[in-house]
C-alpha cells in the first residue's frame, strides 16, 4: 500500500516539540539535532502539506490555525504510537485496538447482544454493521471489516479462517388460512402470488436459483427488501414465500402467525458462517463463533421445536 503522507513520525515530534517550545533551539537541543535540521525538517513538513503551519514572523513561534489542528492530530497519533510500541514490547495483546464486524440480518436478532459483549471485552474500539452479504465479502476481502458473519463463507479464498454457524433447510411460508390438500408448487404459483426477497441480497439471488433449478417460474409482482417485509405479506394473505426458519424468527413474525411447510424434493439449504482473516485477532473469532452457537440453540432451536417440530434434526448448529 502506498499512501504519500507528506509527514513521518519523525516530523510530527519536531512540528510537536516546536510547537510547544515555541523555539527552535530549545527543540533542537531536546532532540540532540541542529538548529538548521528542525528548520529544514519544518520546511519539508509544510512544503509537503501545502499548508503553513508555523508563524515564523513572531517570537516566541506560533502556530497557525491550520498547525492548531494538525498539532492535535499530532499529538494524538504520537500517543498511539507510543503506546503501540509498548504493547508489542510488552507483548500486550490482549485488547484489540479495532474490530469492525458485519452480520447478515438474519443473525442480528438471535445473537447480536452476545456479539456486542464479547467485542466490548475484547477490543477498545469497535463496530458492528448489517447489511448485504456480498458488501460485507467485500469489505472483509478489502480489510474495512475484520470479522463477517455470513451465508457467504469465501470459499474461493484459502488465506481465510472460517467457523460454521449454523445450517438449516429452506422452508414454504403460507397463510395460515391457505388449505393444502397436496403440496404443489406449480399450484401454489396459480393460486398465490410469490413473494420474492430483493435481487441484491444473496438470499435472494440463491433461491432464485433454486427456482430456476426446478423450473419454476413465478410471476415478478412482488420483491421486498427484508425478512420483516415479506412475513408480514404472508401473513397478511398477500402471497406465499421460500424463507428459512431462522429469517422467520428473525422477522418477528411469531411462527403461529404463517403455515410452514417442508420443501418437496432435493434438501436445500443454507448455511452461515463466521469468516475472518487468518492469524490477526487472536481467539476473538472462535469466541464469537462458539456465543453465536450457544444462543441459537437456546433461543432459536426452543422456538423452531416448540412450533415447528417436524424440523427436528434438519436444523445443525455446530
């Protein structure tokens, strides 16, 4: 990576210590240098800024408004710099200094308050997003993001590590005031509208898929944007759906309030997982893993099996 700074560590003590001095001698003496070194190491910082950051016309110096802000920056990437250098002497790593993570919608109301509590203890600054899955590949892959939680486990890159989740059956959603007498979906398509998930997700993109796979075609009326969206529609009597029972749960929609089915046919699954970069976060990505885990089966697997009993055993949380 090649970013032109315009200044080095070395630079930001000289502007900092002159700064507080107000003199170049006294810097220059602090720092075992000359006089004409601090000069020149001044010159070059503020040629290389394009910007005045001392007013040379005065005595004592000061700075400009612009070497005001830069001062503060200074200062505080001085600290962190210092600080980091005792860390790695001191082979202190227990805290993280920055986790960014992203989850798939899905996952967020099951296991996002456990995340929350195992980053917090493990990292002094974090973040945690949602969003689409293909962004948050992206973001991993491109280091803005350090941990995914994911139905897409980048397979095609070997210098990742990768920690199931969970693995569970796609699932028909209904109305519960549709009658099946035998399940069919190519009479499922004449009677009621599809309710897609939006293109751009990867949820969507796979069942879409699937559809095709089977040759099924149903009409494009109806495509929103979140599993809340489309299980109220089903609910609602507006059409019937392919979901998982994860993003049931997830949606809020109680599982008494749509009729849930078995798929026919070939399995068709799904399957989240925790991905990191190799080697840099220590044991913090297993720790989420293994959290996730424990509070999907204590809250999400009682749910599926208090109302959904025949999915026992199709659902492997591991």
């Amino acid at each position: 990576m090649d970013i032109n700074l315009g200044f080095d560590l070395k630079a930001l003590s000289v502007f900092v210590l002159v700064a507080e001095t107000g003199n170049m001698s006294q810097a220059a003496e602090r720092l075992g240098t000359t006089q004409s070194s601090i000069s020149q190491t001044l010159s070059s910082l503020e040629a290389n800024l394009k910007t005045q950051l001392i007013d040379r016309s005065v005595r004592p110096l000061v700075i400009t408004s612009a070497g005001r802000y830069f001062y503060d920056r200074a200062s505080y990437l001085l600290k962190e710099a210092a600080q980091t250098s005792r860390d790695i002497k001191q082979e202190n790593y227990e805290q993280l200094r920055q986790v960014n993570i992203a989850i798939v919608d899905s996952l967020v109301t099951a296991v996002g308050g456990p995340i929350l509590d195992a980053v917090k203890h493990r990292t002094r600054e974090w973040s945690i997003k949602t969003g689409s899955s293909h962004m948050h590949a992206h973001g991993l892959l491109s280091h803005q993001l350090d941990i995914i939680l994911s139905d897409d486990a980048l397979e095609d890159h070997p210098d990742l590590c990768r920690f199931p989740i969970l693995r569970e059956p796609f699932i028909i959603a209904l109305p519960n005031d549709y009658k099946v007498k035998q399940l069919d979906l190519n009479s499922l398509c004449r009677d009621l509208d599809f309710v897609r998930y939006s293109e751009h997700s990867l949820i969507g993109q796979t069942i879409e898929r699937y559809l095709r796979r089977i040759q099924l075609e149903p009409a494009m009326r109806l495509q929103l944007d979140n599993s809340y969206a489309i299980a109220s529609m089903v609910s609602a009597g507006a059409g019937w759906t392919i979901t998982s029972p994860l993003c049931l749960f997830q949606s809020g929609i109680k599982m008494h309030q749509v009729q849930c089915l078995p798929l026919p046919g070939d399995s068709f699954v799904r399957s989240l997982t925790l991905v990191a970069r190799n080697n840099e976060l220590l044991d913090l990505p297993k720790t989420i893993a293994k959290d996730s885990r424990a509070i999907l089966k204590e809250k999400f697997l009682q749910e599926v099996g208090a109302h959904l009993p025949w999915l026992e055993g199709q659902i492997v949380i591991d």
